[in-house]
C-alpha cells in the first residue's frame, strides 16, 4: 500500500464530493467520493488517489475531481463475480514513468486464469504496455489480487488457491502463493526457490499486504468457513493450506499470527499505520486493528464492507465493496476518510 500522500489533498476537504461526517461509535466516517462501481484497490501519490474498479477503470481522484478512465489490455478484462481489475500498484519509479501495474482477471467463465500488467496513461486511458506475469490460474471467486511494491523494490504478487487442494503445496504451481518478481517481471535472484517466482506458499486467498517499520512481510488471507488469517511471511515459509488451519500444526508450516477462529472477518486490504497493522475486513463491516503480538481489535467502525485501507500523512482512507462476488446486485460504493 502506498505509505505517503502529499499534503494536496488536505485541499479536498472543501470541495463539492464531501459530504457531512457521520459519528460511529469508534470513529468519524468522512465520505469523500460516492458512486464507485465496486472498487478494489486505493493508492496515493502527490495528493492524488488512484481507484481500481473491477469493472475495468482506474480512476483519478484530484483536487476534488474524479475522472474515470478505462484500462486497455491485450487480453480483455473479465469482469465476472470474484474476477475483474483487481489489484493496482505504483511502480517506485512512478513521478518519473508514470507507469503502474494492475492483477488483471481474464479468459472465459470456462478457463479463467490471471495476469499482472503494467500500463501507462495515454490521454483518456491507461494503456497495457507489456506483461509481467501470466499463467495464473484462476477461479470465480479465489484469486487473490493484492500487488504491491516492497522495501526491498520488488514486486509482490497474491494468488488464489481455486479450489485445487494440491496447488497451495506444489510449488510448480503459482496458485495459493505470495510471489516475487523484480519490476521487470524476471525472478530475482534471492528468492528463495531458486527460478521460481513463489516467495511463499501454502494459501488458500490471500488479499491484503503491508511491511511494518522494520521491513516485516505480513499477509491477510480468507479462510474456509472462518479461520480468516493474518501471517508474518517469511521468505519459502509454507502457511500450511488445505493441511492445516487456525491453531493447527505440523512440521514445517507457520501458524498465523492472528486468526478469527469460526467466526469471518472475510479480509481484504492491510495497511501499517506506525504502531500496528489495519485489516479491512468486508464480513466484519470495519477496519480491524492487529497488534504485534496477534490481538484483535475493532479500529473503525462502518457497517460497510471494507475492501482496502491506506494509511496517508492526512489520515486513513478506504473503500467499501458493498456488493459482494457470491451476490452480485446495485450498491453505491465511496471512498471515506476515517478520522
């Protein structure tokens, strides 16, 4: 996620897409932009928020306007239940390149698979410019879709299990892993299986991503009827699925750091804010707070789904999913500014 957002969006507060704030119990829910068409993922630079929608568009929001841009691939997006434009992700060499990279959903209701693009903007759209990664498999629902840039400048991928009990474990497979690739698309050299781009395995759909101050990997991952999990990833570690869950274990699989036992939190996006990690959590209908040591606790409040957080020198921000992939009807989806 991105960690910084200049202070041009302090501008906002102003302008004419803001509404009244609304008090929750836990905190104040500022809406900044409505009318999102089921939004995916949020980043920042220079003031500017960037918003996938699963649709196929990669808005611009700036100085109080929104612009909607469509992003034209070589293989078209398909926009069908859990699959569509997923993750976004500023390359490090944005200010200069203004190149991005998105988890694009593709093929037929048939034979899904999935692919990690770069694009640039070229007047009224975001044009593919060549592919990262592709072969990955997908399914309607379990396809993970987080991408983001780590401290170590490369690039981290999340992938869904599809429902394949072998894939997690086999590391021939890029279903139910984390990757890593160099922002160019090729495998570094320290990864740790060596000509592979799988960075960890053994997840069932992991969708949320952050580093603590310290440099940390974490994930979040949604679990099979519960056992939703945030893990501390470590570079090769197995995270244990389909042959473990929750408090399980066996040799040579991590435990998770935090889990929600049989009870969802369905997460999504995960954001460091200084002191501990934010979960946004569709089914828990709030931001949640994750302590080092795996405490739980609810931060904000909304009653929506919460589908990403991103922490920003102006506050925290984030998006709803209020529609959901296994119940696909109208909704109003914004961007809000918790307080």
């Amino acid at each position: 996620m991105a960690s910084n957002l200049a202070t041009g969006l302090r501008g906002l507060v102003g302008a004419a897409l803001l509404t009244a704030v609304t008090a929750t119990s836990a905190a104040a829910v500022e809406t900044v932009l409505s009318g999102l068409d089921y939004p995916w993922d949020v980043e920042a630079h220079a003031g500017t928020l960037y918003i996938t929608e699963k649709a196929g568009t990669l808005g611009v929001f700036s100085e109080g306007d929104f612009t909607r841009l469509p992003v034209e691939t070589r293989a078209p997006i398909l926009n069908d239940r859990g699959g569509g434009l997923l993750g976004l992700a500023l390359r490090p060499d944005f200010a200069e390149t203004g190149r991005v990279v998105l988890y694009q959903h593709t093929g037929s209701h048939e034979a899904r698979e999935n692919r990690v693009i770069e694009a640039e903007r070229r007047g009224d759209a975001w044009v593919e410019t060549r592919v990262l990664l592709d072969g990955i498999p997908g399914h309607p629902l379990y396809n993970g879709g987080r991408v983001a840039f780590g401290p170590d400048g490369m690039l981290y991928v999340t992938t869904g299990w599809t429902e394949n009990r072998a894939r997690p474990q086999d590391l021939q497979s890029l279903a139910g892993k984390i990757l890593r690739l160099t922002p160019d698309g090729t495998i570094p050299e320290d990864n740790p299986f060596p000509g592979s781009p799988v960075y960890s395995l053994g997840h069932r759909n992991p969708q949320g991503l952050a580093w603590d101050g310290d440099g940390q990997l974490f994930a979040a991952e949604h679990g099979q009827s519960g056992h939703d999990e945030v893990n501390r990833i470590e570079a090769g570690g197995n995270y244990g699925w389909p042959l473990i869950q929750g408090d399980e274990t066996r040799d040579g699989m991590h435990a998770p750091l935090a889990h929600s036992g049989r009870s969802t939190w369905a997460p999504s996006g995960l954001a460091w804010d200084g002191a501990r990690l934010l979960l946004a959590g569709l089914r828990a209908g709030a931001v949640l707070g994750v302590d080092a040591d795996g405490t739980v606790g609810t931060a904000f409040e909304s009653g929506e789904r919460m589908r990403d957080v991103l922490v920003t020198e102006d506050g925290l921000y984030a998006i709803t999913t209020n529609r959901s992939p296994r119940r696909d009807g109208a909704s109003d989806d914004r961007l809000i500014r918790l307080d």
